[in-house]
C-alpha cells in the first residue's frame, strides 16, 4: 500500500476515528517509514498546538464595563411602604364598613346613603368591565388582574350567601354576579394560556416550529413533528421581541 493510505490511516488515529486500515499493520508500516513518521509527528504536533493553545492575550475591559454599568437603583422602598399602607388602610375601611361602623355614612340621609352607594357599585363594575375588556386584549394584564378579581369573588359570594340566608337580597340580583365569576375564570384560562405561548420553543408569532435561535436567527425544524391542530400565537410586543 502507499503512504498516503497509511497517512490517512494515521489522521483518523489522530482524529479518533475507524481507521481504514488495520492498526497493527499500520504500526508495522510506521517502524520501517521514516517520512510516515515524521508526518505522524508533525501531525500530532499540529493538533496539539490547535486543541491545547493559549488563549490570545485581550485587553482587560473591567474598568471600562463597570463604568457603563449604571449604578443599582435600589428597591424604592418608600414607594412600596406607601402603598402597602393605603391597602391596609382600604382593608380596615372595608372592614369597618363590614361591621357597620361609622364611615361618613351616619351624616347622610337614606335616600341618599342608598343612591351613594348605588353610584359605588356601578363605578365599580364598570371596572371590571373595563379590566376585562382589557385583559381580552392584553393578556399580559389578566396577572395583574387575578388577585383583585378573586378577593372580589371570594368575599362578595361569602356576603351574598350570608344575605341570600337573611332574605335580603332576591335571587334576581345575585344571577346578575354569574359574569363576574365566569369572567375570573376566564381570567385564569387566559393567563395560563399567554404563559404556555412565551414558553420556549412555542414557535414565532406566525409559523408553529419556526423557532428562534439564541443568536437571534430563525431555523425550520423539518424533523419536528407539527401538530394536528397547529396554534397561531399572537405576535410578540416591542417588549418582547427586544
């Protein structure tokens, strides 16, 4: 055989790969080839210094990144002390109102005690109509939703069925709440289902498998399986896709 097949035989050795011929003869060949030896040599040389090399000498850019870094802003605490304070404060006025304490109610006529209070409950649900409305578009916002949906929910089904049990109150207007609780449910299918789209590997806004590699580039995953029912994701805000 000639040199270049021992060579080749050599560089899958080298390689760690099958060699094409077989090692012992390979090695045979070896002891009696002075230039096959010389290239074997060289040829590990060569790997060695490609695998094993220093790394080039960069500059030390510490100083430089630390100085664009902006300084931490800390947590604003302040702010959020305060406005843990006002929600304590709006608890205990519930609360109050709740065991029929004075809340500048006892100043006002019945008449008008009643039109206030009507006027309360229908600001109210216009805002939750408008934070549902919201949510349908957004989706992003039924999280931030959630908590004050399911307290309302929670504490108004405790008192309707309290009033329900005291003949103060006619099943008419409780059926009148059935969208409320059918619209936290919907809240929580909404939310679950915008979490599962920014999960990765979700596929982009308009191809499902079409995803997005960490470099920013696409790649078509032909090997992938597409599904029966393929889900359309809403596209990506200029949050996101930053």
């Amino acid at each position: 055989m000639r040199c270049e097949t021992f060579r080749e035989a050599l560089s899958a050795r080298i390689d760690g790969e099958p060699e094409p011929v077989d090692p012992a003869t390979v090695d045979r060949h070896l002891e009696s080839c002075a230039d096959c030896r010389a290239w074997y040599s060289g040829a590990q040389d060569l790997r060695r210094w490609m695998t094993v090399r220093a790394a080039p000498a960069m500059p030390d850019l510490t100083g430089v990144i630390l100085e664009r870094i902006p300084a931490p802003t800390g947590e604003r605490w302040p702010v959020r002390i305060g406005l843990g304070i006002v929600a304590l404060a709006q608890l205990a006025l519930s609360v109050a109102q709740l065991l029929g304490a004075a809340t500048g109610m006892d100043a006002m006529s019945g008449a008008s005690m009643l039109e206030h209070l009507t006027h309360e409950s229908t600001a109210w649900n216009i805002a939750v109509g408008i934070g549902l409305l919201w949510a349908a578009l957004r989706p992003r916002a039924a999280a931030g939703q959630l908590p004050v949906m399911t307290g309302f929910v929670l504490v108004l089904t405790g008192l309707s069925i309290a009033d329900l049990l005291g003949h103060a109150v006619s099943l008419g207007r409780l059926a009148s709440h059935v969208f409320v609780v059918i619209g936290l449910a919907l809240l929580f299918v909404v939310r679950h289902q915008h979490r599962d789209d920014r999960l990765p590997g979700a596929g982009d806004a308009l191809t499902p498998g079409r995803r997005v590699e960490p470099s920013g580039s696409t790649s078509d995953a032909p090997d992938a399986p597409q599904p029966h029912h393929p889900r359309w994701h809403r596209p990506a805000s200029r949050h996101h896709a930053a």
